[in-house]
C-alpha cells in the first residue's frame, strides 16, 4: 500500500472560506466572457481563451460586415415613408431661412444702416435676423420629431430582425445540442437586441441630421450669397466644390478605414478581457507565451488600422481646408478686388458670416459624421442583418501535440522514488490580517500514491487543490511536484507544471466548441518541439469510456460534434472535465469534487479510472465513500488535522467517524 507521510500542524477551521476552483480544465470565476453562462461553468471566454492559445486556434479578425444591398436596402427604408420624408424637407427648408437671413441681414444692416449713418433700419435688420433665429429654431424642433419619425420604425425593423432570428437560432437549437453554436446562452441575441440596435439608431439619426444639415445648410447660403451679390459665389463655389470633391472621392476608403480600426478595436478588447478573465486557466495550461502573442497581434492589428486611418484623416482634413477655410481666405485677399466690382463691404461681412456661422461648421459635421457614425452604422447593420461570423471561421488550428506517456513524464521529474507532492511546513491565508486556512502543513505523496482529503465547509480542501496544482502561492513553506517547487515564480517554464498535475474542479468550464478542442485543450506543448498531430479518435473515445462518458460523446455525435455547453447538465460537464483530465499526460490529478454531480456509482467508475490510469491521485472528497477507495486519508480538522488509512482515521479523528457515521452506503436494490 502506498505510503503517505503523517500531517503535522494545524489548519484553520474558522470562517476562511474555500477559493473559487480554478484549474488546468476550467475555471469557477465568476463571469465568463462574452457568452459566460454562470460561475464558469459554460461560456466561450477563460477557459477557451486557455483553449485557443493552447491549440493556436485564436479568433479571426471579424471581417467587414456584408455591404451587398445595404445602400438599396436603405433606399428602400425611406422611399416608403414619404410623407415624414416631406415632412422632414418641409421643416428643414424653415430652418435654413434662419441661415438665409443670418448673412442677408446683417449686410444689409450693415449698407442700408449703420454704414449710411441710419441705426434705425440697422437695428430692425438686425431684429429681422433675430426673429429668423426664432422661426429656425421652431424648425429645428419639429425636424427633431420627424427624424425620430424615421429611426424609431428603423429601430422597430432591427428588433423584429433581431427577435425573429434569435427565435428561429433557439428552435434550430432544440433537439441538436452538439451544434447550437457559439451563441446558445443567447446572449448575443441580448447584445444585438441593446446595445447593437442602440448603436444602429444613433448612428442612423446622427447621419440623417448632419446630411440634411449640410444639404439646406448649404441651399440657404449659396441663395444667400446670390441675393447679396453674384460674384461672391465665383470666389466661394469652387474651393467649395473642390473640397467637397475630395471628400466624396476618399470617402469610401475613409469609411473602410474607419471600419477596419472599429473591428481591430473590438477584437483587442474581446482578446484582452478573454486574457484577464482566464489568467488561472492561462497559468494553469501554460499558455502565456501564447496568449501574449495573441494580444500582441491584436494590439498591432490595431496600431496599423488606426495608422491607415491617420493617413486617410489627411484627406478629411484637405477637404475641411478647401471647402470651409480657403474660401474665408479667398474672401480677404480678393476684397479690394471684390469692393472694386460694386461688392459692398456689407455684403463682404454678410459673405463672412454664411461661411464662418454656416457652412463651416456644416462641412465639419459632415464630413466627421459620415467618417465616424457612418462606418459604425455600416458595420453594426451588417452584423444585425447577417450576424456576427460564427467560431467555425476562425483561423485554422495548427496540429495539436501527442499527449507525453504518463510514465515517461513522471520518471522524468526527479528520478525514481521522488514523491510526487510534497508540502514542507505550508501555510495559507487569504490576506495578511487573516486567520490561516492552512497552518503548517507536511504531506507527501508518492508517485502512485492515491489521497482523498475530507473536512467540513472552509477548512482549506479546495485551497489544498489550488496549492498543490500551483495556483495559489503559500504564504509560507514550500511546495513541490516530482521534486520541483510547483510556484509559477520560482520556474523558469511555467509550462512544465501542465506536463506534471491536472486539475479538476467542481465547476468544471466546458466552451463552445468541439469535443476535440474541448478534450485537447489541457494537453501542454512537449518543451520546444514542434507540434504534433492530434491525438486519434481511438483514444479521445478511450478516455470518455475510460471515466463512464461514452454514451455522452455518442450523443453529441463524436469528436467532431460541436458542444452546446447550456444543453449540458452539470453532471455531463464534468464527465467531459474528467475525460479531458484523463487525456492529459499530467502524473498527478488532483479532483477537487469532481464527480460531485454525479450519482455515486458514475463517480465511483471515475475514480477508479484515474486509479488504473497510473501516476498519483489527489481527490477532494465529496462523499465519503472516495475516502474509503483511497490509500490514504488526510481529514482538515484544524489543530487536529490527521492523516492516515481508514481504519486508523476511525481511531484517532472523531470529525471522521462522525463523517462515516453520517453516511449510507447506496442502495444496490
């Protein structure tokens, strides 16, 4: 019988609770990504994230959104409302009479007035243009109402399209569990129908303002220009038209910039919120390595799309110069020459005024709202009308390493006879002015050595789990696997901790994804050897029936089937957690109640399974029965924690006969 060391210290039995399970399969974070679904239990975000790095299988860039059909699809949205068209064009004509008769009256304030020596017709010139910023003013609010008249049916459509799908992707869903796809919790659908549909009517409501903005805008001052005297308009019109020329010229290439840099933007937000929620898991699979060059990449992608962007923003800047500023300096140099061709100095002033008060301000709306909303409408209405891309787009996988032989990789850490863990002195606690949940603690456990750990709520079991798996640091004492000290810090490869424990926790993280994916995840790359092709379907099927899950993977419809992780119940989840634990090379596994889900015989089949797998075993009993399969128990019992066989644990430690006594054997009937 394997022989484990006696447990000398205490362990703190008060209120430290237990950490939240975290390991080399999963995560019980709380709040799992972009499609979390619980306390880690289902998702698409830390535990795929460790996933994705493992198997180089990151995400695409999102490409651009379908721009077939959308510039008719729009025409088509406002040709069938043609009175609010009018309506809108009706209004609008009101409030471009305040532009009109901002520049009109005051040159005529200016010659007919104060310039002829008569304050009277001055002041009600003046008066006049007053009385049009009253009635512009009065336009602009009814334009307001029939703008809403536009995007509110706009945002009605999105949401019908985006309720209608969302119905049609959940009754597809039902009855196939194992390709519902990346969005089963439908939370994407929650996104589409809130956040995505608000953008789409911003966005909507903001271009048709600054569009039909500049249109009126424009007609107000040109007719404005005319009536005060025709040559103005052969200084102002053309550096007008050049400007506006460029603009509609880059444009679209602006747009598609603008674009590019608003999905590299959410791509590197996705990448790195993924990366800080699974930074247990990443540590756990050693990924780093990987997922920081996935960020990387991300954050360059990003760096160059809003490169390309600045670059193009010299175009918009050009435009601005012709179109708004130029003619403002057109106007100074060319007065005298202007004044000498029976231009009035009023008319001068009133010129000024249309292009600094009016159109200036105009063409800067524009030309910024079609830049920046118009790129955010085109890609937040492609998405609602074709949908965000699938997973199965993205970047194709590299091969996946051979899971190393177990025997190989335990022999290799440290020698024969090298225990797998051992704890010298251990002692941990959540926080400095914290009672200790663990005080110092000596355990060892030889390399084919099986331990089951007992002890009520918060006496430190699962942060015994997390110690030994490495991802907990002890605020004192050391900790080591196959006679190598297990703290990330102290290796120079944190990857060579995946090759030597595998974690199990209760809350085992399943992701979107296939079962191969799901199953392979765990296995950590062999030193710096290039990648190895993936593990045969004989073996995946030979862990799933190794730990009693073989109907559950002929159900999803084998290797290649595509795992719904909300259609599993939390007992399926951790039978796939065991199988992929069971996949690893890893000699140790330590189950932090693992099989809690199950009924005692499926639990029991596991056990044994990672019993004849080879190696050590480390299980965080759930019922007692794990306990009385073990070589050794360890019972967390504060100061009288004790470690020994069963029979001797029923002479010593009263907390486990009273957890013996408490418990029935199942029924065989």
């Amino acid at each position: 019988m394997a022989e484990i060391n006696g447990v000398s210290g205490t362990t703190g039995s008060g209120e430290a609770a237990e950490a939240p399970g975290t390991g080399a399969t999963g995560t019980e974070a709380p709040g799992t990504g972009a499609t979390g679904t619980g306390a880690g239990q289902a998702g698409t975000g830390p535990g795929k994230a460790c996933a994705q790095a493992r198997a180089g299988r990151h995400r695409a860039p999102a490409p651009a959104p379908a721009r077939r059909g959308l510039a008719r699809a729009g025409l088509r949205f406002l040709l069938r409302r043609p009175r609010v068209l009018v309506a809108l064009a009706g209004w609008s004509v009101l409030e471009a009479a305040h532009t009109f008769a901002l520049g009109f009256a005051l040159a005529r304030a200016l010659d007919d007035g104060f310039l002829a020596g008569r304050p009277g017709p001055g002041l009600a010139w003046l008066s006049a243009a007053a009385c049009g910023l009253l009635v512009g003013a009065w336009g602009t609010a009814r334009v307001y109402r029939q703008v809403a008249a536009l995007t509110e049916p706009l945002r009605d459509e999105l949401v019908r399209r985006v309720v209608g799908r969302g119905l049609y992707d959940a009754v597809a869903a039902v009855g196939a569990p194992g390709d519902a796809g990346e969005d089963a919790s439908g939370t994407g659908a929650v996104s589409r129908l809130t956040h995505q549909v608000e953008i789409a009517r911003d966005s909507f409501a903001g271009l048709v303002m600054v569009s039909r903005s500049f249109v009126f805008t424009l007609a107000g001052a040109v007719l404005g220009l005319f009536a005060l005297a025709p040559l103005l308009l052969v200084v102002v019109v053309p550096p007008l038209a050049a400007g506006l020329a460029v603009f509609a010229g880059t444009l679209r290439a602006l747009a598609r910039r603008q674009r590019d840099f608003l999905v590299a933007d959410e791509e590197l937000a996705h990448e790195v919120g993924t990366a800080v929620r699974a930074l247990r898991d990443v540590t756990a699979c050693g990924a780093q390595a990987a997922v920081r060059g996935s960020v990387e990449q991300r954050v360059t992608a990003e760096r160059r799309a809003a490169d390309a962007l600045a670059r193009w923003g010299v175009a918009r800047a050009l435009a601005l110069g012709l179109g708004g500023r130029l003619p403002v300096v057109l106007l100074l140099v060319l007065a005298p020459w202007l004044l000498r061709h029976e231009v009035s100095a009023g008319a001068l002033a009133g010129a000024l005024t249309y292009l600094t008060q009016a159109l200036l301000p105009a063409l800067q709306s524009l030309v910024h709202g079609l830049g920046g909303a118009g790129a955010r409408l085109a890609v937040v209405i492609g998405r609602l009308r074709e949908g965000a891309p699938r997973e199965g787009a993205a970047t194709p996988a590299p091969p996946l390493p051979l899971p190393l032989p177990r025997e190989a990789t335990a022999s290799g850490q440290g020698g024969p006879g090298v225990p797998a863990l051992e704890l010298r002195g251990v002692t941990f606690a959540y926080g400095p002015a914290a009672a200790p949940v663990l005080s110092g603690l000596d355990l060892t456990v030889p390399a084919d050595g099986r331990l089951a750990v007992v002890g009520p709520s918060g006496a430190g079991k699962s942060t015994l789990a997390l110690l030994a798996a490495g991802l907990l640091r002890p605020s004192a004492g050391e900790i080591r696997l196959y006679g190598a000290p297990v703290v990330p810090e102290q290796r120079p490869d944190p990857r060579g901790l995946a090759g030597r424990r595998v974690l199990i926790p209760q809350e085992s993280y399943v992701f979107t994804g296939t079962v191969r994916e799901n199953l392979c995840c765990g296995l950590p790359h062999p030193g710096n050897a290039l990648p190895r092709t993936p593990p045969p379907d004989s073996a995946l099927l030979g862990a799933f029936e190794a730990v009693g899950a073989g109907a559950l993977l002929r159900r999803l419809g084998g290797p290649a089937a595509v795992v719904d992780p909300v259609a599993l119940s939390a007992g399926e989840r951790q039978q796939l957690a065991l199988a992929r634990a069971y996949l690893s090379p890893a000699p140790l596994a330590v189950l932090d109640e693992a099989g809690s889900r199950l009924d005692p015989a499926a639990e029991e089949l596991a056990e044994s399974a990672f019993a004849r797998r080879g190696g050590a075993l480390v299980v965080i009993a759930h019922r007692i029965s794990s306990a009385l399969r073990a070589d050794r128990v360890l019972v967390l019992d504060g100061p009288r924690t004790r470690c020994g066989t069963h029979a001797e644990l029923l002479e010593c430690s009263p907390l486990y006969r009273d957890l013996v006594a408490g418990w029935a054997p199942p029924s065989r009937v």
